[in-house]
C-alpha cells in the first residue's frame, strides 16, 4: 500500500483543494479517508496513491461534504 506515495500538500493541490486540505481531513479524523491511507513520517504528512484516489472519486462526486 505505501509503495505509491504523495504529500498531503501534493494531493491538496492536485484535488484542486486548499494545499491543508488532505491534513484537516486527517486532523479531524474524517472518515472519507481510506483507512491506514495517510501517516505522518517525521514532520510531513503522507497519502498513498490509493487513499488519493479515492479522495478524488469523492471530490468528483460533489455529494459529500468533506469539511
């Protein structure tokens, strides 16, 4: 699962989202993030490609209210 990997900032911006966008959903615990999909390493927060994927699913969806 951790062999794909992108920056919550990098995966924000690519959703077209605020760059904190991946990091309040993490904070906050939500559960539209695919279980075990995002990790801190040190002082940076990590996605794998799948937990991407799945946000980008739901953001294209417009049906879920993420935050």
């Amino acid at each position: 699962m951790w062999d794909s990997i992108m920056t919550a900032r990098e995966a924000s911006v690519e959703l077209g989202k605020n760059p904190k966008y991946v990091y309040l959903l993490w904070r906050r615990g939500s559960d539209v993030l695919l279980k075990d999909s995002v990790q801190m390493k040190g002082s940076t927060l990590l996605i794998t490609r799948q937990g991407f994927e799945h946000l980008k699913l739901i953001a294209n969806e417009g049906s879920h209210k993420l935050i």
